[in-house]
C-alpha cells in the first residue's frame, strides 16, 4: 500500500538507543519502510542501512555559542544532502530538531518542488519563550511572525498532543493532525514491583507508596515544585525515586545535600536496556511540566509509564494532552502545576488508598488507545493526501 510513493526522513536522530526522541523515529522508520520507498538522512551512525545517508556530527566543546555552531553546521549538512539525494515531488518529513534546518525547508520546498510534512515535538518558538523567560512583545511578534511563515509553508503537520494543535492552529491554517507519541508493547516489559532491581537496590518494601519521576529533568519539568512539595508530604510511608538526568537534576541533589531526607533517592540516570527495570520501580509515575507548558509539548514518558502498567500523577495545566487522556480513561490522578500544597495533599491522599484504585488497568489501556500498532498507521492517512 503506498510503495510507490517516495518519502525521505530528514532529522538529527533516528536511533532509539539516543533519546526518546530517536527512538519515535525509528519506530516510525521501521513502519513507513514496509509501505513506501524510503530515505533517510541522520547524524545517527549506528544505521548502516543502504537506504539510510549519514551526516558527521561535529565534535565540540560543551557551551551555548559552540552548541549553536554545532546545530547550524549539522542543519547545512543535512540541507545538502537533501539538495543531493531528494527529487522533485517527493515527499520529505522532517522533525522540529535542528530548529535551524526548519528556517531552510520553505525555501528547500519551493526550489526542490518539495512536499513536506512537519512532525512538530517541540512547538517553537513558544517553548522558546518559556524556557528563556522572554517577555519583550516585539521579540515575541517578530518570532511568531517568522515562524507563522515556516508552518504556513509545511503541506502538512503532525502534533503529539490536542492541546498544541489547539495552540498551533491560532498560528497556521496549514492542516495538523493528532498522532500522540506511539511506543512498542513489546520493547516495555512488565515487571513486579517487588522484582524491580532499581527498587531492591533503595530497599524499599510493599508497605511504601513509591512515587516515581523518571526521565528528563530540565526547566520545563518543574523539578522545584515537586521537590517544595516533597517537603510538604504529611503520610511516613511515601517514598519519592527520580531517575535520569538534565539541566535541573542539580536541584535534586542539591535538595538530598540539605534536607538529607530518608524518603527521596536520586538514582541518575539509566540505559535504554535497563528502562523496563527503571520504570517499575514505583507505584505511582510523576509526570510534570511547567504551567505556562500548555500546548507546547507532551513528555513521552508518560507513554512508557503506562507501557509498564503504571497509573500517572499529572503535574501539570489541566488541558494538557496528558491530563486530558488521565482523565478520559482513568489512568491516574490530576494535579495542577506550580501548587506544592495541593500536590502534597494529592500525594498523601493517593498514600491514604494505598493505591487501591478503580481505574482501568494502564496496560491495557495504552495497548488499545496508544501502542505504535494503532499510531503509526495513521501516517498513512496522511501521506495519502499528499
């Protein structure tokens, strides 16, 4: 179905060992190969595939300035590549990462005849605003109206969330398509709480009610205000385990070096082998995001949480695409963001029931409603109106 259709992938990184963001990819290299004839063009070397066109990466010092150095001279790779490798009426989807290589594809469209379908992870340059604390209106008119050019430009775009097509659609009338983040069944093993080695390791028995936070830890994942409500938590048998890593990991440690709790374990981070095991250390799994979040972006861990039976606590607006789908099938609890004292009483009222719910089982739930067998098709719907 499909075949003759040309499609190339054009985005940073498509290994599922990478990120989550690699690993989204190459799920859905893996499905768009079976149908069509298929490109790819990465920095990711790992893939020897005949079908796949490497780009180097260059190899620079850590730093904002060489940061940016890195992702432009990455995003011009990538662009010549697709000027060397992509015909005219081809079909070329691109991610929101490199953001620079976005300010290239309309004019790469126009020249190349082009047709492109956007999968937008990251909504800029909103995000940008958030993460950078930019207040100043002529900034935010001049981005909005630069990006109102890029969007308008893509044939069509996909969003991971209801709530960013919500915010996206106030910017372009290009056509977006809902397609939340798709993760395989089978890559997340269910395992027993009690058989968790993560959990063994921090000696914690079934008499706890243990909350999780696993993954990226940055300034969007409002890391302080769960750690303030921590503080706040009245019920002795909750216990708190935060796994992975990013630019605001330092407040979890930082919190343990002063406070010395006994119910809070910083556990760093873990390979991508050793995800099945991470994520069933818990009973409860914390997903959070920053309150002016809404729209922006949806945390994939939610997905793997729920892979792994886990009901999820949302931290976050309650219009997020999370707390909407929380809702909506009975996964968890709802909780707004930047609230200690209401996160608190939430957490030790979930410790009150001990976890003895009435909500359908996660598993389950995300097999029917968000495994990669019932997401991935729905590309098709919308490579077939190109």
């Amino acid at each position: 179905m499909g075949v003759n259709k040309d499609i190339t992938i054009c985005t940073q990184f498509v290994n599922s060992k990478s990120n989550s963001t690699g690993y989204m990819w190459d799920k859905l290299i893996s499905f768009l190969e079976k149908n069509y004839n298929l490109k790819v063009i990465s920095t990711d070397d790992d893939r020897t595939d005949a079908n796949h066109v490497i780009v180097k990466s260059p190899q620079l010092s850590k730093g904002v300035f060489t940061r940016l150095i890195g992702l432009i001279m990455v995003s011009i790779s990538l662009i010549a590549k697709i000027v060397n490798n992509v015909h005219s009426d081809e079909i070329v989807i691109t991610g929101t990462n490199p953001i620079v290589l976005l300010f290239f594809m309309p004019i790469l469209k126009r020249t190349k005849r082009l047709k492109w379908v956007l999968l937008v992870h990251d909504l800029y340059p909103f995000n940008l605003f958030v993460s950078l604390n930019i207040k100043n209106r002529l900034i935010l008119s001049f981005f909005e109206f630069i990006f109102k050019k890029i969007y308008d430009s893509a044939d069509q775009i996909v969003v991971i969330g209801r709530d960013m097509k919500t915010r996206l659609s106030y910017l372009t009338d290009t056509d977006i398509d809902v397609i939340q983040n798709w993760v395989s069944v089978s890559d997340i093993e269910v395992i027993e709480r009690e058989s968790s080695t993560v959990l063994k390791s921090v000696n914690w028995n079934s008499e706890f009610t243990v909350f999780q936070f696993f993954g990226n830890m940055g300034r969007l994942q409002d890391i302080g205000n769960i750690l303030t409500a921590i503080g706040l938590v009245k019920s002795e048998n909750a216990r708190f385990i935060f796994i992975g890593e990013g630019s605001h990991s330092h407040l979890v440690c930082d919190y343990i070096s002063k406070h010395r709790p006994s119910n809070l374990v910083y556990f760093g981070s873990l390979d991508m082998a050793e995800k099945s095991q991470g994520l069933a250390a818990c009973d409860v799994a914390m997903v959070s995001l920053d309150k002016d979040m809404l729209g922006l972006g949806v945390p994939s861990k939610s997905y793997f949480s729920l892979a792994a039976g886990k009901p999820i606590l949302a931290i976050m607006d309650f219009d997020s695409e999370i707390s909407l789908a929380v809702r909506e099938h009975g996964l968890g609890w709802c909780c707004a963001a930047d609230n200690p004292e209401s996160l608190a009483l939430r957490i030790d009222d979930i410790c009150r029931t001990s976890v003895v719910i009435n909500f359908a089982n996660p598993r389950d739930t995300f097999i029917e409603y968000y495994g990669d067998h019932v997401l991935l098709p729905k590309f098709q719907s919308v490579i077939s109106r190109l």
